[in-house]
C-alpha cells in the first residue's frame, strides 16, 4: 500500500500556515512516522485530534498559539499522514498502546520539557494516559469531549463508528455527509467540513486505526475508561464540554470534575466538537488557562 498523501484542501491549508507553522516528518525509534505541524518557540503545547482528524483541524489555532509558545500538532497513529504501529489489536489495552505509546516516543524523543496536552475525543484518551504513564512531563492537561472519563457514549455513535466514518463518507458523498453532519455555518466551518470530510473519504479508510479503535468503543457494554485513576491526576485540567454533546454526554464531566484533584469545566453550547465549532469561546478559555501556568525557568 502506497503511503498517504495531503489531499488538496489538507495540502492548501498546511501551505497557508508556513512558515510560522511547518509539517515535519520524525522517524521513530521503534519503526514508524509521526507528521507534526510545529512552531513558534517557548514552553510546549501538544494538540491531539479526534478519531478519523488529523492535525490540520487544528489549523484555526496553531498560529495563534505559536505566538510565544511552541505548539506541536500531530497525526496519531494510524491517522493523517503517521502510520500505524504494529503489534496485536484484540482488546482495548492493546488500543490504548496503539494510539499512545508512538506518541510518548515522539515526545520522549523530541524532549521539550513540561507539556501542556490538549485532547479531543481520542486525543483526550491518549492525554490522560499519557499523564497517567508519567514517561512525559504533562504540565497541565485540557480534555475536550474526551473519551476515557467514563463508561458512556450513546448508541447512535457507537453505530456511527461501527459502521465506519470513513466508509459512510465515501458512501454518502460530500453533500449527504454535510447533510448527516453539519459543518459550522461560517466561513471557518465550512473550511473545517471540506477538511474533515476529505480526512475521511479516503480510498483506505485506515483500516488498522479503526480497527484499533474499535477495541476501545464495543457495541455494547461500557467504553473504555479511567475514570477509577483520574482522581491520581495532579495536573490542573480544563474540562471543555459541548452542552449538545450527542457522542460523551455531558454527564461524563461533571462526574469527571468530582474526581479530579484541580479542574475547571467549561460548559459550550456546541456538539462533540465546541474547539471547532465555537473558537471564540475555547480559544480564549485556553490561552488563558495556558497563562495560568508557572514560567518555566530559563536553560542553563
């Protein structure tokens, strides 16, 4: 199988970050890529996107943040333009390694000192355990509707993901995609839905990182989950949640914010998605959550 390639919305808005943000390819140890989209300078914020994203749908943010930090956007594994590790894939803890262990490499490898992990969804997961593991130096964390709080996800998306994001939008085409599940109405969404749905309708359909994601989001029974660790969590964390949230209920939040040691909860009228569809209001909450955070001292 050939290796991916941008598509050309993908390939058009990396162009229009550089150069304050460019797209690096790093090698890992252990076999496999990782594609990163880096700038700026200063303490280090990493970006995880969701199931099926990559990390151009960050690209609303990544300049903004580049100004007086250093921000490192990635494709997970098996996702965007980084490939996926080998190894089993029968149940959820050989999943979460999937996702998590490259990224740990990379970051272990890259050594940026104390990071700031923001996480959406999937990328939520692989923040918590990347702080839970304890091989990277997580700072402060930023959980945006973020599996692997609870045992919850509704019925309609465990069919939605069982069926295959990727074959639905292959199968739909744009128009019925949008139509299933509507981009933002502003200038920005529309730009975040051709992304988003040119991720997806791609002629593989990333075979191993759905099939690793499905050990962890079964048909029926609980999604995978720590919510019994998060109280070990000393990190200060910011819980944003989307109040029409129809994939991880609300309900995981709150129950979440009980847990954890030091959290704020920001509730955002949006979906799954609140860092996409209401930037106005993320945006601004995260940076100054960021600003929050101790300097860090100067290199010797």
């Amino acid at each position: 199988m050939s290796p991916p390639v941008p598509g050309p919305v993908e390939a058009y808005i990396v162009a229009q970050l550089a150069p304050q943000v460019e797209a690096r390819a790093h090698r890992l140890p252990r076999g496999g890529t990782i594609r990163t989209l880096e700038g700026g300078e200063g303490p280090t914020v990493v970006l995880l996107h969701g199931r099926g994203h990559a990390a151009p749908m960050w690209f609303s943010y990544l300049t903004v943040l580049a100004r007086g930090r250093r921000v490192l956007a990635l494709d997970l594994p098996g996702f965007g333009l980084s490939s996926p590790p080998e190894g089993r894939l029968r149940t959820a803890e050989d999943g979460v390694r999937f996702f998590t262990e490259p990224v740990e490499e990379l970051l272990q490898g890259l050594k940026p000192g104390p990071v700031v992990v923001v996480g959406h969804s999937l990328g939520g997961l692989v923040a918590v355990e990347l702080a839970l593991r304890g091989k990277v130096q997580v700072e402060r964390l930023v959980l945006i509707d973020a599996m692997g709080l609870g045992p919850e996800m509704t019925p309609l998306a465990r069919g939605f993901f069982r069926a295959g994001p990727e074959r639905v939008a292959r199968t739909l085409g744009r128009q019925l995609f949008d139509r299933l599940l509507p981009p933002p109405e502003t200038p920005l969404g529309r730009r975040l839905g051709a992304l988003g749905y040119e991720l997806l309708a791609i002629p593989d359909g990333r075979p191993r990182a759905a099939q690793a994601f499905n050990t962890l989001v079964p048909l029926l029974g609980g999604v995978f989950h720590r919510r019994e660790q998060l109280a070990s969590l000393r990190q200060p964390v910011l819980l944003v949640w989307g109040e029409k949230e129809d994939t991880l209920p609300v309900s995981l939040a709150v129950e979440a914010a009980k847990r954890l040691p030091e959290v704020r909860l920001l509730r955002v009228v949006a979906g799954h998605s609140p860092h996409l569809e209401r930037p106005e209001v993320v945006l601004p909450a995260l940076r100054a959550f960021l600003e929050d955070a101790p300097e860090q001292p100067a290199p010797p």
